[in-house]
C-alpha cells in the first residue's frame, strides 16, 4: 500500500504540473497524458484492493477496539459519530475535488 500510494502522488504530481491538460503531443519517457492515466489509474485500484484485504484481516481488532465496554457506551458513541463525520468529509471532499463530468 505504501509503494501504491507513492506511486499515486508520483503519477498524480506528474499528470497535473508536467503532462497537464491540452498537451496533446507531449510524452513522459515515451508515455503520453493518456497512458499515464492509466497507469495511474489501476495503481489506485490496486491501492484500493490493498487498503480493503487490509480492513479485512484487521476485523477482529477493529471489532476488539470499538465495542464498548461497561460504561463506556458515550466514548464508543462519540467514536462512531467522529467517523461517521470523517468519512462524510472525506468523501464531500473526494466529490468537491474531482473534476465534474458532462
């Protein structure tokens, strides 16, 4: 995951300041704008399917760290509620910055 998303910043740095759109001819080491989009995008697929095996494997932690034991049902709920919000953010954030597609 951790090469993954190296490769991701390397790919998405290049993409935007140095194969940027409306460089129709331009090539990075013999890749136009188009290939490296693809690189980049099945490096975040595989990115993706890493962090998911990853979540997978850990169930019994995430499960041992979240439940809430006697008397610590507000902690628990103000940990649910702060995810919640984080993911909410993240994903708001995801949209805001994507670029929109007609």
């Amino acid at each position: 995951s951790f090469v993954c998303f190296g490769l991701l910043t390397i790919t998405g740095f290049l993409l935007h300041w140095r194969l940027p759109h409306g460089s129709h001819d331009a090539t990075l080491i013999g890749y136009s704008r188009h290939q490296w989009s693809e690189f980049h995008f099945w490096i975040a697929i595989v990115f993706i399917s890493g962090i998911i095996v990853h979540l997978v494997l850990h169930i019994p932690w995430i499960h041992a760290t979240m439940s809430p034991s006697k008397g610590d049902k507000q902690r628990y709920n103000l940990l649910i509620f702060s995810f919640t919000v984080y993911t909410i953010l993240l994903v708001s954030f995801g949209l805001i910055m994507s670029p929109i597609v007609n």
